[in-house]
C-alpha cells in the first residue's frame, strides 16, 4: 500500500472519500503539478505538428504568388534561386523586386513602402511559412534533381494570393514518400534511394 495512503488512513479518513483526495493534494499538491505538467509536455511533443496544414500568416507586404507567378507567369527559380543548388529555396531580397518596382506600381502603398525600406537598406521580414525544428535535415536540392515538382509538396502556389502549408509536414508526411520511392525503385540499385528511410537521413 503506498505511503502516502497509509499516513491518511492513520489519521482516521477512510482512503476512498473525498476528504482524502484533498488531503492528498493538500500534501502533494506541488508534486503532482510537476507530474502533470511533465506528463502534458510529452504528450504536447509527440502530438504536435511544427505548423498546421492551412497555416498562412500575413505578411510585412501582402505579396501575392497569384499576380507575379500565376498572371506574370514569372518562373519560381526567378525569385527562389536557391531551390536547385542548395537546401534552401531563400526568399528574395527587395533587389529582386526593384527590378521591376523601380518603374512598376508606383501608385500602391504597399510599392512605396517596398522602394523606401530598399533605398534604407532595412530588408523585409518576411514571415516563415513553412519551418521544420533544427533536429530535421532537409534539402530541397536533391528533391529537385531527382525531378520533384514544387507542387508535390507545396501546392499551386501559382494560384494562391496568400502562401499557405498545403501539406503536413510532419515526418509521416515525408517518410509516406521516402517508402513509396524505395519500393517503386525506379532506379534500380540505386542504394541512395533504399537509405532513404532511414533515421539518419532526416536527422542529424
Ligand atoms: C517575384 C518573386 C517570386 C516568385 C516569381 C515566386 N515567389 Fe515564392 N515567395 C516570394 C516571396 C517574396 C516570398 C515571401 C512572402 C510570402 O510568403 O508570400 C515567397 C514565399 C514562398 C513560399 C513560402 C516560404 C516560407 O516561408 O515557407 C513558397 C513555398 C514559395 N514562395 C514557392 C514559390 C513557387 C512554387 C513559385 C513558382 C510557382 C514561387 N514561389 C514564385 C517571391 C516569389
Ligand atoms: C520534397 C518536397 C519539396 C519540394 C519538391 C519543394 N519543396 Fe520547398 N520546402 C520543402 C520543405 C520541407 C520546406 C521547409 C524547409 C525548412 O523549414 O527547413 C520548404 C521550404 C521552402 C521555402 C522557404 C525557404 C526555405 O528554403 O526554407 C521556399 C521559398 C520553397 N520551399 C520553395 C520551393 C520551390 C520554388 C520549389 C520548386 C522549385 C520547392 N520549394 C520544392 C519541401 C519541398
Ligand atoms: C518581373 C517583374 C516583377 C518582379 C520581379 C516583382 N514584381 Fe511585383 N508586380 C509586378 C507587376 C507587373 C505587378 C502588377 C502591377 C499593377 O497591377 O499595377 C506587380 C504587383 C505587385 C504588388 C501589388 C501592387 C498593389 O497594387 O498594391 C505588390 C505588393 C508587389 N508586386 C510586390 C512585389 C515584391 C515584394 C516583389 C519582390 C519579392 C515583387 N513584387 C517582384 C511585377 C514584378
Ligand atoms: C514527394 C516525395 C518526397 C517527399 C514528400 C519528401 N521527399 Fe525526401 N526524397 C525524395 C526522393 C525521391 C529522394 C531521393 C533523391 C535521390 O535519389 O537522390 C529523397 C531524398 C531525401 C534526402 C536524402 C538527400 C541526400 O543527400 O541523399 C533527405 C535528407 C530527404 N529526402 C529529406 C526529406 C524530408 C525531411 C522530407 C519531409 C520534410 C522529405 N524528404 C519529403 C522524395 C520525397
Ligand atoms: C524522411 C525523413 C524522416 C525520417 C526517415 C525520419 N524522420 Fe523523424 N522527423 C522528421 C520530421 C520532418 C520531423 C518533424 C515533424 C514535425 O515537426 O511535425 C521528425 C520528428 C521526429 C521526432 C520528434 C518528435 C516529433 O513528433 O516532432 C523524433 C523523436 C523522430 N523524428 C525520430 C525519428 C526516428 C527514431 C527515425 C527512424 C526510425 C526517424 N525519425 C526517421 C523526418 C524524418
């Protein structure tokens, strides 16, 4: 019979009533906050995605995919240069944008703001969209060797006035692909592929 049970009934409260359980958290209170609280913050971590599909915050400048890469019809790689060479896709800097707004939109607040922060030298903050934890490693470069399209995983940008997470991104999300790649195998022998689903993969 535990301790703390024993001690209660000794001083003549019988175990089940409620006078005991309050007793209990009288005594115990603050142990079995910690407890709780321990056993919630596991439970928050193994339940939680990183951003929730649908997540599309507002940004410094309602910049609008739908206008430059859908009607435009500018390429991604335009803006995104890094997406081929390197992990990262990197979002442009407002050099990119004077490009074109040096001369265009003129009469929008949302271009006179652009033009003023470019000639201050102030860079824009951009909110994160998309923002896998510092534990995960992920390339975009290899993806896009391989011939994935930025719409697998992100959605038709192209039409979204808004940058919204289409997918989950979650590990199961990727580790789904990672498996189907490895049985289609459609590059046979490839040992780089049958690796693919392995923790030290995406982990460091
Ligand atoms: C004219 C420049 C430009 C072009 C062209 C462009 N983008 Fe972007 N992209 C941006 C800017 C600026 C942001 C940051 C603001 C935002 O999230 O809307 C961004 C953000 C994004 C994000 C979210 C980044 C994050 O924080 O997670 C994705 C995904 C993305 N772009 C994909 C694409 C794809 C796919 C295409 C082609 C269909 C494309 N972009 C074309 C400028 C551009
Ligand atoms: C295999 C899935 C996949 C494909 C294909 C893909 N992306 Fe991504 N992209 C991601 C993931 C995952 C992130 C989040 C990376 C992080 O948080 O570290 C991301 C982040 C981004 C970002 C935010 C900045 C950054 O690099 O973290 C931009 C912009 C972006 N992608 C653009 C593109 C464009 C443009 C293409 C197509 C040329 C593309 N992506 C193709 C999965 C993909
Ligand atoms: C290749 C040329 C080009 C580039 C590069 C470009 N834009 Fe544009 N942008 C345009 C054109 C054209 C329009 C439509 C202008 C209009 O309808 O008056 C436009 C419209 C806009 C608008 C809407 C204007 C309004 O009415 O409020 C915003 C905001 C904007 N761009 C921001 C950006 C930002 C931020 C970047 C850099 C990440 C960028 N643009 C890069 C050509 C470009
Ligand atoms: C739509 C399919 C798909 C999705 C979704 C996907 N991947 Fe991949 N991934 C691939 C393929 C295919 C390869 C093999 C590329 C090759 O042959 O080199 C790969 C390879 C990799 C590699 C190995 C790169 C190397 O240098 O060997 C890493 C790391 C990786 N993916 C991480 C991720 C992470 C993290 C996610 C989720 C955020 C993810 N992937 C989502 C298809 C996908
Ligand atoms: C294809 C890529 C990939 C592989 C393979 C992979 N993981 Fe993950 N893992 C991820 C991503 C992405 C996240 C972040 C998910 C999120 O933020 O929702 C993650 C998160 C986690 C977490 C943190 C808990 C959580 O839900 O955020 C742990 C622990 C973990 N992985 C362990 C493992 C172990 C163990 C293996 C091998 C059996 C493994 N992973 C294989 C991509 C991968």
């Amino acid at each position: 019979m535990p301790v703390g049970v024993n001690k209660i009934r000794n001083r003549g409260f019988a175990p089940g009533s409620i006078m005991s359980l309050i007793r209990i958290f009288q005594k115990h209170g603050v142990k079995l906050f910690v407890i709780f609280s321990l056993l919630g913050g596991i439970a928050y971590i193994f339940g939680a995605d990183t951003k929730y599909q649908g997540y599309a915050p507002d940004q410094p400048i309602p910049f609008s995919h739908k206008i430059h890469a859908g009607e435009l019809q500018i390429d991604c790689k335009y803006c995104h240069a890094g997406v081929e060479v390197s992990a990262h896709a990197t979002v442009p800097d407002q050099g990119t944008c004077m490009k074109c707004h040096s001369v265009v939109g003129g009469d929008s607040a949302n271009i006179q703001y652009l033009r003023q922060t470019y000639k201050q030298g102030v860079p824009i903050r951009w909110l994160k969209v998309h923002d896998l934890p510092d534990h995960v490693k992920f390339s975009h470069k290899p993806h896009i060797t391989r011939g994935l399209d930025c719409v697998q995983c992100h959605g038709d940008v192209a039409k979204m006035d808004k940058v919204e997470l289409t997918n989950k991104f979650t590990m199961g999300w990727c580790v789904d692909c990672h498996r189907q790649e490895t049985t289609q195998s459609y590059k046979p022998g490839n040992n780089q592929t049958v690796k693919i689903t392995e923790c030290g993969t995406c982990h460091y």
